[in-house]
C-alpha cells in the first residue's frame, strides 16, 4: 500500500511539472524602458560611470552579478515570473534571433524622460533612444514573423512597461543640473509629463497597445538623499517627495486621457511608492486621530508598522554601501553587505533589495483593492 501511494505522488508531481511545462505565459512577449532600477545589463557593454559587474551585486541571483543594481531579482523579473515566463526576458545589449519573440529589456542605468537626463554619467541610452531600439526591434521581429502586419499582430498582444522620471529628479531636478532653479515643482512635472506624453504616443505608433506607466519613486527616503541632508532628517526628505508626487498625479491623469484618445490600447498607471507609503500615512492618521482605542499598532512607529506587516526592519539605510545611512559612497567591489538582505529595503543608494522587488511586485500584480494601480492591475492588463 505504501508503495502504491508512494507511486500515485510521484505521478502527481511529475504531472504537475508537465504543466508547468506546458503552461503559457499570459502576454507572449514583454518590452521593458527604464533606468537603472530595471536595468537587467544593457549598462555592461556601453561605458558609464558605474556598472554592477562585480560582487556582492547579484549575490542572491542565480548567474551571479549580472548588471543588475541589486542583490538579486528586480522589479520587472519577478512580474516576468509572475507572468509565467520560464526565462528572464534579455537586455536589448545581447538580444537577438528569435528570442526577441518574448520581449527585450531596454532599461538603462541613467536614463529619465528628458534627452538631458543622465548625461552627466556619460554614455546613457536616453528615452528616446531606447524608443529608437524598439523600433529596430520591431523591423526584426517584422522580419522574423514575415511581414509588418504579422508583426503587429504579435505585439499587440505584448505587455509594455515603463518606468522613468527617478533620474530627471534625482540627476536633474534636485542633483548636478539643478533644474530647481529654472522650474517650480508644478511646471517641471508639466515639462516631464508633456515629454511622457510625446513618447507614449511614439510607443503606440510603433504597435504597443498593452501599457503600463509607472510612477516615480519617492527618492526623498532613499539612504543617498537622506545622507547628503542634515542629520535631523532621518525618515524621509518632504520637499523632495512632494515634488514628486505632482509629477505622479500628473502621470495618473495622462493615463486617463491616453485611454480616452487611444481606445483601440489600454493605459495603465501603478505607483510603486504607495505600497510603502501606506503605511507611513496609516501611521500618521493614527496619530493625529488618536484611534488607540481601537486599533492595536497605534503606538507603533512608522518603521515598526513596515516590519510588522512587510518584514523590513531597516528602512532607510542601504545594505552595502559607505558613510551615513550608507548612502554616501555605493557598495563597492567585494565590500561584505547585511547578511539580513530580506529585512532591508535598500540595497544601495537607492536601489531596492530582491525582497523589496519581491513585496512591491506582488502587490501591483493583483492589486484586489485597486490602491496603487489604475484603472487595471497588472495581471488583469495582461488578460486583456
């Protein structure tokens, strides 16, 4: 008897594993423009100031350092898994033949909306060009298929995701341009989503239908920002944060009017930073409405809420890096980082650990109660 039930769960899971096997992904293909949060190593063949080549980045990836700027998985390949992709989709630096079917990842370190952006880092796929790699990916792929129409009839079908603006406020607005001085917070995030708009328009032209547009980070919590600003500021930088977040509500309300002028393509925007605002803010209301009676964690810090519920203990300092919050110098080569990566946001500077990925991701792909993505989550654009 016990070799017969041994057998029949043996079958199951190989049967299991068949399906899995079999199983398609919900999009056939999956085209990736960003910075270097999702940059997967089109920064490795190209010069620029910094490239994470080198341990202890990609210390928790399966191929080791990669070019990617974190300790493991980013953003963009835990939603390819949650995709059901069985292969990161290639940066566009070593795509080619017919893997370019599933996708290609255009994401380079530096980039932002504007051309100006990241140019202080030297050689940086901008945008635009980024837009311009597409496009030749899309002649391939005509090639590959046999004509433009077969080709247009496999993309429409792919998912796109964008996610920029971090560099043009982090490099630009607040950094080595100061474009601070030449635009209030209102008119830059109008001049940001003009460009966006220019572009997203570019990206339906070239076939896209199915896209994501992401919102900029908070980069006023991050341990760079937070280590160039005085030492009272240990949470979070409010002026650089609320610049921000009008360039976020702008990026929502362009999403609504690209759907209404495009109603052939489906538009839609996630904000990446209110899975973790959320709590900062649930704390906040706690305190100023004074609901202890009611409700168990009021006395529990921010930070405190973000690990009881998100298992992060450490919010504001990188896991490898040097000086305050180490943020100051980034994790260089071979440095010994946090061996508790899980309960860090941070990686370095100001790039997001795995676990972070992981949290964040898990949250805009089925996002039930539609708080940080609109109209449609993740997973429901893709089944579209």
């Amino acid at each position: 008897m016990a070799f017969q039930s041994d057998c029949k769960l043996i079958m199951l899971l190989l049967l299991l594993a068949l399906k899995q096997l079999i199983a398609k992904p919900l999009v056939p293909c999956y085209f990736v423009f960003g910075d270097s949060v999702n940059d997967n190593g089109n920064n490795v063949n190209l010069p620029s100031a910094f490239r994470p080549v080198f341990l202890p980045y990609g210390i928790d990836f399966p191929d080791g350092p990669t070019g990617r700027y974190s300790n493991g998985r980013n953003f963009v390949d835990v939603v390819e898994q949650f995709l059901g992709f069985d292969s990161f989709i290639p940066p566009y630096a070593n795509a080619s033949g017919r893997d370019i079917l599933q996708g290609v990842n255009y994401a380079y370190a530096g980039a932002g909306i504007l051309d100006r952006t990241g140019k202080h880092l030297g050689n940086v796929a901008t945008f635009t060009d980024q837009l311009k790699q597409h496009q030749y990916t899309v002649s391939e792929i005509a090639k590959i298929l046999g004509d433009e129409n077969s080709a247009a009839f496999h993309l429409k079908k792919c998912l796109y995701y964008v996610d920029l603006g971090n560099n043009d406020y982090l490099g630009n607005y607040f950094g080595f341009t100061n474009l601070s001085l030449q635009y209030t917070p209102e008119l830059y995030a109008n001049l940001l989503v003009e460009t966006y708009s220019r572009k997203m328009k570019d990206l339906y032209n070239y076939g896209a239908r199915k896209m994501i547009l992401s919102g900029a980070n908070l980069i006023g919590c991050t341990p760079s920002v937070l280590a160039h600003s005085p030492p009272t500021f240990s949470q979070c930088i409010g002026y650089v944060n609320f610049a921000m977040r009008i360039f976020n509500d702008k990026l929502k309300s362009l999403v609504g009017d690209l759907n209404k002028h495009f109603p052939d393509a489906k538009f839609t925007y996630q904000d990446a930073s209110a899975v973790f605002q959320e709590f900062y803010l649930t704390y906040v209301m706690l305190n100023v409405f004074d609901l202890s009676a009611t409700v168990e964690n009021v006395k529990l810090s921010g930070a405190e809420m973000m690990s009881k519920y998100l298992g992060f203990k450490v919010t504001t300092t990188a896991c490898c890096g040097h000086g305050r919050k180490r943020g100051k110098i980034s994790c260089q080569k071979y440095q010994i980082p946090c061996k508790n990566r899980d309960e860090y946001l941070f990686w370095d500077l100001v790039h997001p650990t795995e676990a972070a990925n992981v949290v964040v991701a898990s949250k805009l792909f089925s996002d039930e109660a539609e708080l940080f993505t609109y109209p449609f989550t993740i997973s429901q654009l893709a089944q579209l």
